[in-house]
C-alpha cells in the first residue's frame, strides 16, 4: 500500500470539492496535511476560516494528522504562509499539491484587464508563490513532489474561459521547469488535468437536475480523481515533468509532441510560398517526438543539419 508515514503535504484550496478529497486521502494514507483554504466563493470573494476547519476535524476524527491554513496563494507572503505552517507545525514538506482557484466565465471581448488579472494571480502567480517556498525546502530535504491542478482547458480550449486556460496553460509551463531543475535534488513535479464534480461544475454547466438524472454527476465523481494525484504526490513515484488527465475513472498522459514536419535545403532561404507548398508535411502529427526540453528540439533540427549545438 502506498503510504506517507512520516511526510507532510500541504493541499491549497482544500476545504471542498477535489482539494478536500486529496486532503482526505493523503491523511488516510498517514501523511500529516495542511488544509490549505482561504473559504471564499467560486469567482474569489469573502473568507470562511471554517471551510478548512471542517475539513481539519474530518481528518482528526478519523484519526489523521492535519492543520488549517487560511492564508490565500495569491501572493507571496500568503505561500510563504503555507509552507511555513508545514515546516513549523510539522518539521518539513514533502508533497504539495497546488489546487487552490477561482472561475468564472466570460466572453473573451467582454474580459476585462481586472478579470484577466485577478484570474491569473490566483492559478499562476499563486502556483510560483507556493512553489518557490516550498522548492527551496524540498531542494535542502534532497525530496519533493509537486502536483499542479491544471486544466484541460488550457491544454486543448474551453469557450469564455480566456483567462482561466491561460492561467492554467501557464501551470503547464511552470511544472516543466520545476521538473528539470528539480530533478538533481530528488523533486519531481507532474501535472494533472482533472473532471471532477465541484462548485465548477455544479454552477456553471445548464440544468444540475438533468445532469444528476442522466448519471453525469455520478460519472465525474471527485473520489476518481484523487487516485492519480495521491500516487503523483507520493515515494512510490518516479515519474517527472508529465500531465495526466483524470476523468470518470480514465487516467492518461497528456503530451504535446513535436512533428517531424519539413526541412528547407541547407543554406536556402525558404519563402512563404514554400510553406504553401510543403504545408501537408508541416502541419502533419505524424512521425512525432516529445521533446524532454527545448534542448531536445534544437538538437534534433541542428543535428539534422549535421550542425553541432
């Protein structure tokens, strides 16, 4: 059974829906947890301390370890908060599991700078914010694992939500690099792309009654989500720099891969025109390569150059 005796996660937006079911599952399952949640509304307004209370008690009754926080993620001193309560409290930080948002939908001409923003020092800024405390703990431990809740909607699109998916696009970006720079101090960080049932969910999609009637909600059960993030968070991984999508019971990679596409002839100087004319091979996904890193694609064009990088 994979277990955390003896390590210390902190869960950021934990106090309902898919957070508080990580945080329930990593107590389970021996870790100590910060229940990190600031208890504000969906689009982010208003606090209430005892959204991570609850969630705290709920561990303590079933006989885990676990402390509340309460503090937001969207700047920095809020994550050194966090992290601080996990090394004060418990000694150290082994897992974090950065889930903490807000949503809200609008049509991209009607996105103001201050919904663009907002939305974006929640998801993104608040990922650095907790990140970089917590890295710099991991880095001395010599171990850590990072799980980012991103979103398919930063990775394939979803209408009125701009902001949102750049957001979580820029998770995406984040995690890589906190991947390969963690990877000589024992830190892996992964992604995970998450359906599952929440206030998102409940108060953004038509009609909740005919969504509970045809078995949607059944189907998006949070509970079949936290089964990724839990193994993502724990020793037994050994996985680095990918994301998993976890949806209804389905878990998968997620990955963008690089086509082989078409090469102009050394030393000519291709034209658009040229693109028109190879554009089949240029936009084709097939032969493709995932690249570990931006090293990965231009070694791979230079060399077939013959070029040495």
């Amino acid at each position: 059974m994979i277990d955390f005796n003896d390590q210390v996660a902190v869960v950021t937006g934990a106090g309902r829906g898919l957070g508080r079911m990580y945080a329930l599952e990593l107590a389970r399952r021996g870790a100590a947890v910060v229940v990190n949640d600031l208890g504000g509304s969906m689009a982010g307004q208003g606090a209430d301390a005892v959204v991570a209370d609850r969630v705290v008690e709920e561990i303590i009754a079933a006989g885990g370890t676990a402390v509340a926080s309460y503090d937001s993620v969207d700047s920095p001193e809020g994550g050194a908060a966090i992290v601080g309560t996990a090394v004060e409290r418990f000694g150290r930080l082994d897992a974090v599991v950065s889930n903490a948002g807000i949503f809200n939908s609008i049509p991209f001409d009607e996105l103001s700078a201050q919904d663009w923003r907002r939305m974006l020092s929640v998801h993104l800024d608040g990922g650095f914010y907790l990140a970089q405390p917590a890295y710099r703990v991991m880095k001395s431990q010599g171990y850590g694992r990072f799980v980012f809740i991103a979103s398919s909607a930063g990775m394939f699109g979803q209408h009125l939500e701009a902001h949102y998916a750049a957001a979580k696009a820029g998770l995406l970006g984040l995690t890589n690099v906190i991947a390969l720079e963690g990877a000589p101090h024992g830190i892996l960080a992964n992604t995970v792309l998450p359906f599952g049932i929440s206030r998102m969910v409940t108060e953004t999609l038509g009609d909740p009654k005919v969504l509970e009637d045809n078995g949607f909600f059944q189907a998006i059960r949070p509970e079949l989500v936290a089964p990724l993030v839990v193994y993502l968070a724990s020793r037994d991984c050994t996985l680095s720099h990918q994301n998993f999508s976890a949806c209804a019971g389905r878990f998968a990679r997620v990955f963008v891969g690089l086509g082989e596409g078409w090469m102009a002839s050394p030393h000519s100087n291709p034209s658009a025109d040229d693109i028109a004319a190879h554009l089949s091979e240029v936009a084709a996904t097939e032969p493709f390569a995932i690249p570990g890193s931006i090293y990965d694609e231009v070694f791979e064009v230079t060399a077939r150059l013959g070029v040495t990088a």
